[in-house]
C-alpha cells in the first residue's frame, strides 16, 4: 500500500505528541499511569498483535467495553494497524449488540471481562473470527501490549482511510454507521483544540462514556495531541468526580447536561473545593438555561462552554464560548475553524435571520457517509451540503440557537411547537429535577404537549395543576402541557442523550 507522505492520521497524532512530551504522563486510570513513550510503544505492541491475527487493513474491529485505558490503547492500536474502529455502546445486549456488529461485518470483538456474559449470549456471537479481552488478564490486549519488544510497524492508513464507524445514537430509529476517516478527526481535533482553548496545563477529567465520540474525539484525542494529561474515570459518578476535582486538582471537565443538572443540585457541593476547575463544557443534548445560570452563579470565575455537533461531524460543529453566554446563553456558538453552515427551509432555500430551519454542514471533518446504507447517505448528502436533522435559528453574527431535532417538533393543532422551550419554562420550576417534552397522539390537537417529570429529592409532590399553573405564565397558552407525567428517572443511553422515542412508545 502507497501511504502519501503528506497525509495524516489519528495514528500520528499519538505519535507526534510522544516525540514532543516522551516523559510526560499521557493517561492514568485507576492507579495506572502511562507516559507518553509508555503509551506509544504499548500501542505499537497492541497493533502488532492485532495484526498477528490476520487481521488486515480496512477488517472492522468492534469495541465492547467501558472507560478505561485498555479502551484508548484499543482504539489508538487500531489506528495504527489500519483497522477501523467500531465503538459499541455497552449497554446494549441482545438483538440490538447483534445488529451493529452484524451491520460493520466485524471481523474481531474487543471485550471487556465483565461484559462476556452478556456477550455469550448474542445472537450470531459465536460467527466472530477473533474475541479479544481488553484488559484484566496476562493474555488480554492491555497485558500484551503493557510490555516486550517494540518493533515499529509500517504506515497502513492514509488520511482518506477510514479510522472509525461511529454509530449514530438510535434515538429515532436504526442505528447509522457514519464513516470517519483519519483526515476528519484529525481536523476535527484541531476545531476542538482551537475552539475550547485547550491547553496542555487544563488537567483534564475525562468520566463521559469513551464509546460516544465527545468524550474520544472533543476530549481525549484533542488533549493527547497536545501533551496533556487525561484523568480518565470508569463512569460519570458525581460524589466521586467532585472527589476527584479536589484531590487532583481539575482543570477542565466535560459532562453530559443530563450530569450537569443533577450535579448542580448535589449536597458534596458544599463541601468540595472546585477552585483548580476554570473550564467546564457541556454537550450531547440540550441544556436548561436555568440550571446553566444557577451554576455560573455559583462558580462566576469557572468559563463553560456549550459544545454542539454530531457524530457525522466528528462531533464538534459550534461552540459558544465562556464570554459569549452572558448575552446568549441559549445558544449554541457560532460554527469551529473547518465548519460552514447553512441555515435553510424544506425548500432548501436560506432562510432570514432568527427563522427557524434545517442547519446543513460543509467540512473535512464530516464522515465519508454511512457505512452499506447508500439509501441514507443519498438523503443526508445533498446539493453540496450535509443535512443535520436539526432545527435551528441563526442572527446575524452567525450564532445559531438549537430549536430542536425536526423529529422531536410537536405538531399541536397545526402549530409546530419546539419541545425545549416547554422544557426550559419547566426546569424554572425549583421542584424539578428533569423534564423531558413529547407529543402524544390526540384526535383533537393531532399531537398534545406532554411533559415527563422527575422531581427533586426533597420530598415535594407538587401536583400536576399547579406545575400547569406555573408554566402558564411563561410560555404561550398552545404551547403548555396538556397533561403531565410523573416518573422516577426518564430513559437515557449512555452518553446521557434522553431516548424520547421510548418516552413516546410508552403512550
């Protein structure tokens, strides 16, 4: 294979980096550190014997496992044996596990230990070539790959190879294969350094699901290429990442807003010192502007930056930036350095400023397509552009402020209402933890405007009339709820994205 010198990969991204910062600590994990040598030479080792396999350049690889430093070395060995990466969610069992590791032909399953049972029992398991435990035993890929010769390996991707297919969430329907090539991550890393002002000082925690690609490709590859230190947790757990804060003096922290709102309210605020956190982004779905300003309130010198994006993007399109909140912070930034946007009709036409649209993408960083759905690609690649699926408004200056997923629009009456402003005048409300807006088949209203509440632990039952009546002020008299669910905990998939198509399936 003629590799093009001038190209790019995620694979030189590591090993820049170790050129530059040997010594430095790359990556710990539960008592685990890597230098940046450590880490280079551990997943040179990790590829070699991936390619011991037979596994050939472009085979797919799925990855089965949570966060941990097997999971990076994994996905960092792959790029490096010309593999393609497939990260899968690790909630996923059955059916659904089978599904995408029969839609990428995987060719070898990357495991971890605690994930086996629920692997033995998928449908069509036992038709995988390769099995590969990821970490906690001598002949897993993390023991292999932690000592032993090191015997570089030659160039097996260029930029225009695919590095990853990285599925779509499945909130709506079936799960898409959006395919991602070395060159678009590699750009999208630099968005994402340029855009977050990340720096090789920030200390980053690093706790979201590495599955999902924020938490990889906004976060950790971003920060590794740029000689930092990833802190990485097994799970977003909140005492412990308060914990970790102060014990290991945090810089810079991503979460989910499915994190950040019950963070916001947790009592081990009281007690932590979070003063070494100065950056704190947000992402993977939207916000509630009340509990966004309850916490810069609180923490007025912490700056919080909304990320927005998809994975077909690689994620990061947008970013609103820590000064910018003050006079918009509902929006979602203005487009990072290898983004162009359009915001259009069902026409396609441009549409005025501050009217709603659909907001379409031109990038290196967008994937090449969905990976044997040439049906989806078709629809999503249209007249030169990328058609997002999202509903936006653009001023002026180029802000654009998240409206909603032109699926989850509510049809009431034959008046289009957008779920998250319902949600915003709930979350005003203080007895409310979570809210999540949906429309419900109504023969009258077509769809009727249904909130799914959780409320706060603080033994408050507040009836359904007066959450109403509190709403009432604050929204348009067609927008307010026609009826309201109370429930312990709405349904998320692991990147915290709230999954509405199991809110509405539930009537």
């Amino acid at each position: 294979m003629s590799i093009d010198v001038r190209s790019d990969t995620v694979d030189g991204v590591l090993r820049r980096s170790a050129a530059r910062n040997p010594a430095t600590t790359a990556l710990t994990f539960e008592g685990r550190t890597w230098t940046y040598r450590e880490l280079d030479d551990a997943v040179t080792r990790a590829a070699s014997h991936l390619r011991g396999l037979g596994l050939a350049p472009g085979d797919r690889v799925a990855a089965y496992g949570t966060n941990s430093d097997a999971y990076v070395l994994a996905f960092l060995a792959c790029a490096r044996a010309g593999l393609v990466h497939v990260p899968i969610n690790y909630a996923l069992v059955g059916d659904e596990l089978a599904y995408l590791v029969s839609q990428c032909a995987a060719r070898a399953v990357l495991i971890d230990p605690a994930l086996q049972e629920k692997w033995a029992s998928v449908p069509g398991a036992g038709g995988i070539e390769h099995v590969i435990t990821l970490r906690d035993a001598p002949q897993s890929l993390l023991g292999r790959a932690a000592s032993g010769a090191v015997t570089p390996l030659p160039d097996a991707a260029d930029a225009r190879d695919l590095a990853q297919l990285l599925y779509t969430s499945g909130t709506t329907s079936k799960p898409k294969g959006a395919m991602m090539s070395h060159g678009g991550l590699v750009h999208e890393y630099l968005s994402a350094v340029t855009a977050l002002d990340l720096a090789a000082q920030d200390n980053p925690l690093v706790c979201m699901p590495l599955y999902h690609s924020a938490a990889m490709h906004v976060f950790t590859l971003p920060y590794l290429s740029i000689g930092a230190t990833v802190n990485l947790m097994a799970a977003p757990d909140i005492p412990e990442i308060l914990r970790r804060i102060e014990r290991d003096r945090i810089g810079s922290l991503f979460l989910a807003p499915t994190v950040w709102v019950p963070l916001a309210g947790h009592p081990d605020l009281e007690h932590r010192d979070l003063s070494t956190l100065t950056k704190a982004q947000y992402g993977a779905s939207i916000m509630p502007v009340t509990v966004l300003n309850r916490l810069r309130e609180r923490y007025p010198d912490l700056g919080f930056y909304n990320c927005f994006g998809q994975s077909e993007i690689g994620p990061l399109a947008t970013v609103l930036r820590p000064e910018e909140h003050e006079l918009r912070p509902s929006s979602a930034g203005r487009p990072v350095y290898f983004v162009e946007t359009r915001v259009v009709d069902a026409d396609g036409n441009d549409v005025p400023d501050d009217s709603p649209g659909e907001v379409l993408y031109r990038s290196p960083q967008l994937c090449l397509g969905y990976w044997d759905n040439p049906g989806a690609t078709a629809e999503a690649f249209r007249d030169g552009w990328f058609h997002s699926g999202d509903l936006v408004t653009r001023d002026a200056e180029g802000y654009l402020t998240v409206v909603d997923r032109i699926k989850d629009v509510i049809n009431t009456g034959g008046i289009l209402v957008a779920s998250r402003e319902v949600e915003d005048a709930i979350y005003t409300h203080p007895d409310v933890a979570e809210v999540a807006v949906i429309g419900t088949p109504d023969e009258k209203w077509i769809e009727a405007v249904t909130a799914v509440v959780v409320l706060r632990e603080n033994g408050s039952r507040i009836s359904e009339d007066d959450l109403i009546a509190h709403v009432k002020g604050r929204i348009a008299p067609f927008k307010v709820p026609k009826s309201i669910r109370f429930v312990e905990s709405l349904p998320k998939n692991q990147s915290g994205k709230l999954l509405k198509r199991e809110l509405r399936a539930a009537g």
